[in-house]
C-alpha cells in the first residue's frame, strides 16, 4: 500500500517568491518522476490551488477553512511534510511531521512578543516533528542555535534551480546597457542601497533591481536613487515574471548581491546558470551557494564594492563561464526531490 505523504505549502501564494518558487518547482520534479510507493496530496494556498490544478494531476486541497470541515482528508496521512513553516494548519499531534526550514531571517526582522510568537510556534513544530531538513548547512547550524531539537533525523538538503536549457537572448524589455543585477524583494537584509550607492563610482554601468518595492525599504533605496548624480543609472525593474527575469540575467554583465542572512540564495545560483560572474557577501549561506565560482565582496563600503566589480570586469576571469554554468546546474530539482523521497523512507521505516 502505497504511503500517503501531505506537503504543506503554508501561505506561498505566488510565483513572484522565493518559497513560491521553492513549492512549484519541487511539485514539478515530483510530477515527472513520482514514485509507486507513495500518494501525494498539496495543501495549498487558495491564490496557489488554481496553478496547480492547471498544471499537476496531484491530489489538492486548500489550507485553512478546508481543513477543518475536512478533517479526514488530512488525519490519515504517513507523513505531513512542512515545506513552509509559516503554515497555520499542522496539526501538532501528527505522528509524522517533517519540517523544512529555509532562514531564520523573520528572527531578525521582528521584534518583541511577535518575534517571540513565531520563535515558539516553530518550536512546537519541531518538537513534534520525525525529521527536519535545512536547504543548507548554515541555516541548519542557526536552527541548532536557537532551538531545541530532538533526537530525529536532520538532514540539508539544498534547493534546485529551474534554468531554461535553450534560451533566446534577444531581450523582451530595453535595457540600458551595460547593467548590473540584483534581485529579491527589497527588505534590509538585501543591502539594496549599499548598490545604490555604489553606483556613484562606476559611471560606466547601469544598476537594475528587480523585485517587490512597494515598502519602505523600497522608498528608502528610491530616495537615494533621486541623487541628481546617479538617477539616470538606477532603474526600478518591480516585480518580474519568469520570462522577464531570465532575460534580466543573460543580458547582464553581472548578478550583485551583497545579502547578509540568505538561507540559501536563489540568484547566486540562477544568474551562474547563465554563465553570468557574481559579486556576493560573505555573509549567511551565500559563501556556501557560490562555493569557489564566485567573488566575494572583501568590504562592504560603496566605494570599494565599486572598485572590487571593476578590477575583475577589467580582468581575465579565472573562472569561466561555462564552469560558472555547469557548477549552478548540477543544483536540479530533480536531486532535491529525490534526496527529500529518500528522507521520507527513512522516517517511514
């Protein structure tokens, strides 16, 4: 008989996310190698459940209201996978409980009783829990520091990236060439305007960020944007599709990301698939996402990130593209999905 595993998504309600990226793409390797022994069924968000409806063939069913007139559906299954711990619907006194952590970010950006909250509401996950993964070594390690964990398996097992294979770059926006990348949605752990700033010292380039900005943090990067100086250069691109943001990275000279608290770091890996050169922190999971194929920031000061990005752009890299390209590429959905199958039979003996 086949085992039933339920893989709660949380309140990932778009695409346009890291976690909504992180639960589409794990659905999609699933669907094109899903095991006999197992039966699926995806919690999801009401704003996710259409999506995938149109595009798997898994069983569905959204979180919240669903699940308390329901609660058959969910009470039978071997294991309950919590693949966003923001979730709202685990049951606690489930006897298979998984839980994949990404960052601890949320930590650092709330405060007081609400930080408290969530603190103690993970904990209660995790001291319910069978199993418990972190998508890298880093974000296990964190997790250790703050929690308490029992005596259950913990395993790291790192995201996939989903870069097309054959790949027209001929743009479908205009670009103010040459440019340099960042993207994700603006908060302070991005370092946003540290880039901004740097913009004062390299006049030969462009700046585009990518992502939700629709907050303070993205006022505060666009105040410092309208400097008469550098204004012309920085260029706002908002929320990107797919499509969009793949033509972002083939078309430009160089991913920036001078991120302090990434779990993992999606474009580090996504923009390398493109044979792109990155310029990261050294901070949080990124030394450990761009390993030796990219170029770590030495100081975080605008006017030297500045003169770090144009001494390599000036030099032979040492590294070429196609490493850069073949390294991001063996980070497959496909692997992830099959080290998290195998992590379920190993609870489930």
């Amino acid at each position: 008989m086949a085992s039933r595993i339920i893989i709660d998504t949380g309140r990932a309600s778009t695409l346009n996310s890291g976690l909504g990226q992180v639960v589409y793409r794990f659905a999609e390797a699933l669907s094109e190698n899903r095991p006999d022994d197992m039966d699926f069924t995806f919690l999801l968000h009401s704003k996710m459940a259409p999506l995938f409806k149109s595009a798997f063939n898994f069983q569905t069913a959204v979180s919240g209201p669903t699940r308390r007139l329901v609660p058959g559906l969910f009470s039978t299954g071997d294991i309950w996978h919590i693949l966003n711990p923001d979730s709202r619907s685990v049951p606690l006194r489930h006897p298979g409980i998984i839980v994949t952590v990404h960052d601890l970010r949320i930590l650092a950006v709330k405060h007081g009783s609400r930080a408290r909250s969530y603190k103690q509401r993970l904990q209660e996950i995790i001291d319910s829990s069978v199993g418990i993964t972190a998508i890298s070594e880093f974000t296990k390690t964190n997790v250790q520091q703050n929690f308490n964990i029992p005596s259950v398996p913990f395993a790291v097992i790192s995201n996939g990236i989903s870069a097309p294979a054959n790949f027209n770059l001929e743009p479908i926006i205009k670009f103010q060439s040459p440019y340099l990348l960042a993207l994700g949605l603006f908060e302070e752990k991005k370092r946003f305007h540290l880039l901004v700033e740097m913009m004062k010292y390299l006049p030969e380039f462009n700046l585009y960020l990518a992502g939700f900005n629709d907050n303070a943090y993205g006022e505060r990067c666009k105040q410092l944007a309208s400097d008469p100086g550098i204004v012309k250069q920085i260029h706002f691109a908002g929320t990107v599709d797919e499509d969009h943001k793949w033509h972002l990275y083939a078309n430009c000279e160089a991913l920036v990301f001078p991120s302090e608290l990434e779990g993992f770091g999606l474009p580090v890996l996504e923009a390398m698939a493109m044979g792109k050169p990155v310029f990261i922190s050294q901070d949080g999971a990124l030394p450990e996402t761009g390993g030796d194929h990219a170029n770590y920031f030495s100081s975080l000061k605008p006017e030297d990130m500045a003169a770090q990005i144009r001494a390599s752009m000036n030099l032979n890299q040492q590294i070429s593209a196609s490493e850069r390209e073949d390294y991001a590429r063996s980070f497959t959905w496909q692997r992830a999905v099959e080290q998290y199958l195998d992590f379920y039979r190993s609870v489930l003996c």
